[in-house]
C-alpha cells in the first residue's frame, strides 16, 4: 500500500471517528436533558400542602426520628408537605370543615419518594434492628411485618394524593385523642377497632388486639369525626390504619414518584 492511500485510510478513519464521538455526546446530552426535564415535568402536578392549606400543622414523622424507623427516612430533605394540586385542594375542604368544629389537620406525612419506601423495606429486611420497636411494634415480632403488608415494596404516599393525618383540637391546643399513636403497627389501628366504621357505632369489641388493649367510645368518635370529614370531600380509608386516606380520583394512580420531599420553588 502506496503512502497515499495509507494516509487517505487513516484521514477517514479519524473523520469517521470524530463523526461517531460527537453523535455520543449529543446523544448523551439529550439524554441528560430528558432526565433533567422529568422531575420538573413531575413536580409541576404538585403544591406544597400548606400553600393550599394554611392552616394544617405540620409533624412531618419521617424528616426526623421520632418514626418506627428511627432516623431520617431517605428522600426527605426538607420538613415539609407536598401533594398533588387535586388532593391539595380536597383537603383545603376538608379544613375548612373541620375548622368550623374547632380542630385543625395536623399532618404526619403526604408524598412519599420512592427511596423513602425503599429504605423501609431495607429496615424490615434488617429483622435485629428494633430500635423503636417499644413505641409502634410492641406486640409484634418484626420478622412479620411483610407477610402482614405493615411494609411493602410499593406505597400509595408515592402517587402524590395520600395523606397521613389527624386533628388538633383548637381549645386544648392539643392532638385529639384517637386512642392510637400515628404508625402503630397492630389491629388497635384499625378504622373498624372496637366500633363500626360504617355506622359511627362505638362497639367495644376489642377481640382482635392480641394484648386486650382496647380504646374508648370517646376516642373512637374522635377518629370518626376525621374519617367522615375527609371522606365526604373525596378520600377514601385503608382499612388498617385510622389516619390514612387517598383521594379517590387520584391524578396519578399508576405513577411512582422519587423527586425528593423538599420546598417546591416556582
């Protein structure tokens, strides 16, 4: 081969791969712009809870360490609340409701990354660490928590429209007594515990808590006087905890969210 021809094969050789490098690197930057753009895509569907509810209190459990967990849960980098802007607005109704009866929402958690869900299933798998086991699991053996759906691979926090909540009584300046702490993992949590749900009626029947703890007929219109409030506005329980509810029609029921839980900017 002839130098000519040599140096010709080499010149399109590197021009080839300079055309092949920069078709990389548009490629890749594309990409990093469609990444990019994803989360703010997301965000835009969400409000920060208390812009659309001034009045709500926030206690937000999983920013701090005062959770079945103990320590901060991933994807919580602020305490703050967010929601998409359709269960935003269905629980501002919900306040303005309850507000006439003398209570305020006080708030315990709403989005919920799908880190933060991630992280709860590498604690359940952790089955020594019980750390705070004294103050939500008590009566459980934590090795039980998945085969009893008390953690699961996959949450409705993280669709952007369930809340978990209760009330604050205006005149005590205090949380209303529900009988229950917010995360107590037991049938006492239960809507249906020592009374009908359906029908307001307080039974008394405390046969399913493992440990004959039972709650009042008190305590129990209490968690009724919050389940109807936000039920007439949209949401809908779960039949195992009393301060859990999704809006109904939420906007995104089949999405999963993993933008982290911080004050939006507009």
């Amino acid at each position: 081969m002839n130098k000519t021809r040599l140096g010709a094969l080499i010149a399109i050789s590197l021009l080839v791969g300079a055309i092949c490098a920069t078709a990389i690197i548009m490629l890749g930057r594309r990409q990093s712009q469609t990444i990019a753009a994803e989360p703010v895509t997301e965000i835009a569907s969400f409000v920060t809870l208390t812009d659309a509810v001034p009045d709500a209190i926030l206690e937000i459990r999983y920013y701090g360490t005062y959770n079945f967990v103990g320590t901060r849960i991933d994807g919580y980098q602020q305490p703050t609340a967010l929601l998409t802007r359709e269960a935003a607005d269905s629980l501002r109704a919900v306040s303005d409701e309850v507000k006439a009866l003398g209570y305020r929402l006080k708030i315990y958690d709403a989005y919920r990354p799908q880190q933060g869900v991630d992280h709860f299933v590498r604690w359940a798998a952790d089955v020594p660490d019980t750390l705070m086991k004294q103050y939500f699991y008590p009566d459980l053996d934590k090795s039980v928590l998945f085969e009893q759906d008390y953690i699961m691979a996959k949450s409705g926090h993280t669709r952007g429209s369930t809340v978990d909540l209760t009330l604050f009584d205006m005149t005590t300046e205090k949380e209303l007594d529900m009988g229950g702490t917010f995360d107590w993992f037991g049938p006492e949590s239960h809507p249906d515990f020592c009374g009908n749900p359906e029908t307001g009626e307080y039974t008394g029947d405390n046969s399913k808590s493992p440990t004959g703890r039972s709650i009042t007929a008190e305590q129990f219109r209490h968690r009724m006087i919050l389940r109807e409030a936000m039920l007439r506005h949209g949401f809908k329980p779960l039949d195992s905890e009393w301060w859990h509810f999704t809006l109904r029609n939420e906007p995104f029921p089949d999405t999963y969210f993993n933008f982290p839980v911080k004050q939006l900017e507009r």
